[in-house]
C-alpha cells in the first residue's frame, strides 16, 4: 500500500517548486476536478496516488481546520 502522506509532501514539494502549475490547479473551483489533476501530476511525477485518497485528504484537511480551535 502506497504511503499517502509520503505522496502527499511529494505533491506538495513539486507544487512548490511551479507557480504557474499553482495557478493552473488552485483555478480549478471543483474539488473533484482539483483531485483528478493533481492524482494526473501524481502519475507523471511517479507519485501515483488515487483521486479518493486526494478527496479523503482533503476532507480531512478541513476537518482538522475547522477542529483546530475546539476546546477538547
């Protein structure tokens, strides 16, 4: 099983390193046609990582923000 959060910094890196691929992928408005992108840039970087685990990082991204100031 692929390590997602392994992946994930990959992307994250190789997005940092392109601000015109910044600018093509945050222009996207649908969350699922953000994830099909970036799981397309995943491939041809040799990251493979699937659109539903990019969806289910995304959820949780939120979560985590939206849970970051609750008092527990």
């Amino acid at each position: 099983m692929p390590d997602t959060a392994a992946i994930l910094d990959a992307l994250r890196h190789t997005l940092q390193q392109d601000p015109a691929l910044q600018d093509r992928l945050f222009a996207l408005e649908d969350p699922d046609a953000f994830a099909a992108a970036l799981a397309r840039l995943g491939g041809d970087t040799g990251q493979p990582i699937a659109v539903d685990a990019l969806l289910e990082a995304m959820r949780q991204g939120r979560r985590e923000w939206i849970e970051r100031d609750m008092p527990w």
